[in-house]
C-alpha cells in the first residue's frame, strides 16, 4: 500500500510538471514580424537528391537569423511530399522536419506553407479542387496528415498555412473549403496558429470577400507585386516576358512619349500600364481592405510574398523594397519577401551572389 500511495504522488506531481496548454480562445504565442521564403526547394523544384538536400541547410538557417529574421515560410507541394497513391516521400518528410528542428534550434519561427496541390495551380487553367469533392476531402486529409508529422512542435514556433494564392471564380468555394480545413484541423489542434490568405493569388484587393472563421488563432494573409510592369519585368511566365521598354518608380510607371516611341507589339504588351502613377501611398491605399479587416478582427495581418525580379531597373526596384518596408512598419504589418535565394527574386541569385542593396533594403528596421 505504502508503494502504491508513493506511486500515486509521484505520478501526480509529474503531470504537474507537464507543459500546459494555451488555454482555449486565446491567441497562441506565435509573433512573427520579418522572415523570407525558402522557395524552389520543397515547391516549384525539380531537384531531388543530393542536390535537393545541398539546396537548404541548417548554415542557411544561421545567415537567415544573423540578417535580423525571425522567421522563415516554408512552401511544399503536394507531389514533392506525397506520390499520387498518397503515399508519403519520406525523405521531403525528413527535409521539412529537419529545416523546422534547425530553426528552432536558431530560434526562427516557421510557417509551413501547402503552396501547390495536384488539383490546384493559382496559373492553371482547370483546378479540379473547386469542382470535385474527392479533392477537397483529400485536401483535408492533407492537412491531417502534415498535422500528425507537425503537431509535435510548440504552437509558439510551427505554424500552418492552408494553401498558397487560392483562385476560384466564385469566392464562397474558398470561404467553404477555409471553414472546412479549420474545422478539421481545430478536431485535432485547436491552438495551432493558421494562415488564411484571401482568393485570386491572395490580393488585397479581394479582403472584402473572404469570410474569416471566427477563431483568435488566425493570421491573416496576403500578398503584394504590384506594379506588376515593375515586379515582374520581363519574366518568361508572364505575358511581359518580350516587353523590354523603360519602367519606372516611383511616379508614372510607362509615360505616354516613352508609350508612343514602342513598336506596335511592345505598345500591345503595355497598353494597360501607361500613364500610371504608382507611389507608396497607392501601394499602402491598395493595402486597406486586410488592415482594416484585421484591426476589426484582432488578428494579425501579414504579407507572406512581396518582390521585384532582379532584372528590373536596380535602383527603381530599390525605391520600392524600401517604400513596402515603410509601409510594413507604418502598419505593423508582418512580412516575408519572396524569396532568400533563386536566379530572379533571391536575396541571394542563382550563382551565389547576394544582392546587398536589396537585403540592405528588406532588413532596415
């Protein structure tokens, strides 16, 4: 008896010893302010192997928090992460658990991004997602499936984002498949924080229509490239991939002499972007409908992508990084620029060269 009442009290003051959950209602401690994309390594990549493995390592993580970070999103897609029986690739399970044990190590927060599924593409033409509810229930299944491999670690360091740049005709399909997701995830994670963007490629423009559940562990989400001339500047998947005339910012973006001296078919790529005035208080204007819909929710608001390629005019692409970072502050508006390294939008470009002027720019307090 006497062994068995000692049993009872040391078992008793072990689970006194246990960690206690977030009480239920209440935000979750998960803060973030200033991170960067970790992308082309578990999305939009073909690399497999070693060279996938040599892409993102724990010494990225360390130059990510010695640049002043405290955080990173991570994108993955569906086929880098499961085979189309649904199996798990078990070495993209390790990549994305061993990037999450390294930026705890190094204190970096994480949000885990769902960027591309096999049944949605935010650029394809036909997204089975919005027509078939097999896809749907196996985007939930998904999401229960990454929660069991993620919900190991802290609220306060992990948290979900549902899907990258949802783009559905009708937004109820969003607003449904949103209130769905959460509610499956609440089943089993009722404080993990969830990152909720809004429809068509997650524009500000579109906050008026996106019905947010009522739940205090939201954040909200969206995303900025505007003006498209200027961020996406000649970019080969873009229908200004031929343009090669001037830009500028800020100011008029493409004036009428410099319109009229185009040829015929640079003047028809164009057409819709001369004699546009774009400063940062058009930027921080077009910002209003998700700040204002999170001051009127109590969440916070983030800009998880925001960028210009690197083949725009350097020092135009510099007035803006610094005018977003204003606005950003201005605002209290948590961010994350798309992205730490690539050939086009990187911190740091394709052949290992970092360009200060911009991380000069996305780091300023």
């Amino acid at each position: 008896m006497k062994n068995l009442l000692l049993f009872a009290f040391a078992f008793v003051l072990l689970a006194s010893c246990q960690p206690k959950p977030v009480s239920n209602g209440l935000p979750s401690d998960f803060k973030i302010f200033k991170g960067t994309n970790i992308a082309h390594w578990l999305s939009q990549s073909d690399a497999r192997g070693a060279e996938r493995d040599s892409f993102f390592q724990e010494k990225d993580v360390i130059a990510i928090k010695e640049l002043g970070f405290d955080h990173i999103r991570l994108p993955i897609d569906e086929e880098q992460m499961w085979d189309e029986n649904g199996a798990r690739h078990e070495e993209a399970f390790a990549l994305m658990t061993n990037c999450i044990d390294w930026c705890i190590k190094h204190q970096l927060k994480v949000i885990v991004d769902l960027h591309i599924l096999r049944s949605h593409h935010f650029n394809a033409e036909v997204k089975p997602l919005w027509t078939d509810p097999k896809e749907q229930e196996k985007f939930y299944q998904l999401w229960i499936e990454l929660s069991a491999a993620l919900k190991k670690y802290s609220v306060g360091d992990v948290a979900y984002e549902l899907m990258n740049e949802a783009v559905a005709d009708d937004p109820e399909l969003w607003n449904n498949l949103v209130a769905n997701a959460v509610k499956t995830l609440r089943e089993i994670e009722p404080e993990r924080i969830i990152v909720i963007g809004s429809n068509k490629w997650q524009s500000a423009q579109t906050f008026d229509v996106l019905k947010v559940p009522n739940d205090k562990n939201i954040i909200l989400s969206f995303h900025f490239y505007e003006p498209f001339l200027l961020t996406h500047y000649h970019a080969s998947w873009t229908n200004l991939r031929d343009y090669t005339g001037p830009v500028h910012y800020p100011g008029e973006l493409l004036s009428q002499p410099e319109f009229d001296a185009l040829s015929a078919d640079q003047q028809a790529i164009v057409k819709d972007h001369v004699c546009k005035i774009w400063n940062k208080e058009k930027m921080e204007e077009m910002m209003q409908l998700p700040i204002q819909k999170a001051k009127e929710l109590g969440l916070q608001l983030y800009c998880g992508e925001y960028g210009v390629i690197a083949g725009a005019p350097e020092e135009d692409r510099i007035r803006w990084y610094n005018d977003m970072i204003s606005i950003f502050n201005k605002n209290g508006i948590a961010s994350a620029n798309w992205n730490y390294k690539s050939g086009s939008f990187g911190m740091e470009l394709g052949d290992g060269t970092k360009n200060e002027a911009m991380i000069d720019a996305i780091t300023k307090k």
